[in-house]
C-alpha cells in the first residue's frame, strides 16, 4: 500500500458515487491533497478517479460485511491521520464517519458545504436550519463533516486520473452480514420504490391526503413526505419522511408535491433518476433540482395529473 495523506490532507469517504465530485471541489480550498477512499466493488473506485481527486483508495469490503464494519480499521491500516473527512449524509456513510471521527478525535458537523484554513484553523461553512442560513465555524480540531452543498456534473480533467491504490483492511470483524430480507413497512416501500410520490408543508390539512395518495395510486407510486409532514405535523408515518435525517431513496421517478426542496429533504432524494416538481412558488429551490417543474396550485394540478393518467 502506496502512502497518502499527511496531517494536512483531506478524505473524501464514498460508499456509492453520489456527490464526491462536490465533496472533492468542497474541500479543496484546505490546500493539501485530496484522497478518495473508496469503499466497496472496483467500479465505485473507477468512477471515483474521474472527479477530480489527487489519490484514489480502494477498500474491497467483503459481501458478509457491513461497509461500517472495516470503518475502525481505515486509519489503523493507512497509518495516516488526515485533518479533514467529508462524507454524504446517508446511514451507512455517517456510520463510517462516526467512527473515523472517533479515530480521529474530530469534531463532527452536518451540512458542511466547505473548508479552508486560517493559519492553523480550519474555517468551516455550514447550511443551517434548513437551508435558511450558512454559519462559518473555526476549530483547530481535525473536522468530520457530514456534506450538505447540492449536486453538480463532475468537473473535466485537465490530468489522466490518479492511480487507484488498494488497501488491504482485513475481514476479521466483530459483525457480519447474516441475511437481507424485505420488512412490510410503508418505509421499506419508499426505499424500494421506482416511484415515489412525496409531499410537504404546501398540502393545507390532513384530510386532503387523498389528493395526494390518488396521484400516488395512478402511477403506481409509494406516497412519502418531507420532515414537517411527519415530525411536526404527525400527517404520515415518520417511515415515510424522506431527507439527511430520514429515508434515503434512488426512484425512477420521484414527484415532489408541495415541498420547497430545503437542502436535507433534497440529500435523501440525490440519487433519484428523474425530478418533477409540483410547487406555486416559482422561486422555490425545489425546482433547482428539478428535472421538470409546474407552478401552479397543487390542489388544482393533482386532480388534472391524475385524470390525465386515468383516462
């Protein structure tokens, strides 16, 4: 194993190839080298060299084992203890980064859309309160963050891309993986769905859900939420909440009803194939990352979207 990293280097964890071009461009203002640590299959790694990184590391986690498994074993095997770790906020990457974060005896902070340094400090920006402000916090402490900053394309290369270097973790661990099995549960159908239809604080009462669930029904689609709908307003199961906090889920389609699209609801949406948006603020962000957008009332298009798939 090739060495990488030095006090001032900065990682990228990656479990999938969600964001780690916008994860790489967030940390280059530290100034040092950048390193991809790939955990899973060789085509993750591959896809990981071609963002932009100065090293790319690759970490074959055994099918039996949970990636977060070989997590307290990264530093011990690299032999290096990088001043920065940025991963997505997803389940099994902040599992990972909880315990490099440990290793480490690093600060964690969410919804970090970049760093850069001040002397000795690390200057950290940070998305708040659901988007609505970015706070700029200092530490001399190495940092964990969980990345917050939206999707981009992957900037060219001017360079061939790094080497890939494979690090040898090991299989011994304490926890193996024993069997997968579906669970029946509104969450576990959102997560599985190929549609899914969402929505948020724009519906007016719970009893107009069922303008929502006949869209849902006539697409075929499981029906999901944003925070506010489950945790404040108790509409729907807590299941069914979709964001950095809740359910993470890669549709075919995914339609976005009523819902201004604050940064943590869309990091569980990232990996949807198609985004269409129903929403009567033109300005709202959801549109941003929309694939195709309808400013109007929900409670007038639902029922034409609906009749003009049933016919």
């Amino acid at each position: 194993m090739s060495a990488v990293g030095t006090t001032a280097d900065a990682w990228v964890l990656a479990t999938s190839d969600s964001s780690i071009a916008e994860m790489v461009c967030a940390l280059r203002p530290l100034g040092g080298p950048v390193t991809v640590v790939a955990l899973g299959a060789r085509p993750l790694a591959e896809a990981a060299a071609s963002t932009g990184p100065d090293a790319v590391v690759w970490v074959d986690v055994p099918e039996d084992l949970p990636v977060e498994a070989v997590a307290p074993a990264l530093l011990a095997s690299s032999g290096r203890r990088p001043r920065a770790v940025l991963a997505r906020s997803h389940p099994v990457d902040r599992a990972v980064l909880g315990a490099v974060a440990a290793g480490l005896d690093a600060v964690v902070v969410p919804g970090v859309l970049g760093m850069t340094y001040d002397g000795d400090t690390v200057l950290v920006e940070r998305s708040d309160l659901d988007g609505r402000v970015v706070e700029t916090l200092a530490t001399t402490a190495p940092v964990a963050g969980l990345f917050g900053g939206a999707d981009a394309p992957a900037p060219a290369l001017s360079t061939p891309p790094p080497p890939i270097d494979r690090w040898e973790i090991g299989t011994r661990a304490d926890i193996r993986l024993e069997r997968t099995e579906p669970v029946a549960g509104h969450g576990v159908g959102i997560v599985g769905a190929e549609r899914v239809v969402a929505v948020g604080r724009g519906l007016k009462a719970r009893a107009d859900l069922p303008l929502v669930e006949g869209l849902a029904e006539a697409l075929g689609a499981a029906v999901g939420c944003s925070m506010p709908v489950a945790d404040d307003y108790g509409w729907l199961e807590k299941e069914r909440y979709i964001g950095r906090s809740g359910q993470h889920i890669s549709p075919r389609l995914y339609v976005a009803v009523g819902i201004s699209g604050a940064p943590q609801h869309l990091d569980g949406v990232r990996d949807a194939k198609v985004v269409v948006a129903v929403n009567d603020d033109p300005d709202a962000h959801i549109f941003r990352a929309a694939d195709y957008g309808i400013v109007g009332d929900l409670y007038e298009v639902l029922p034409e979207l609906r009749t003009a798939l049933t016919e």
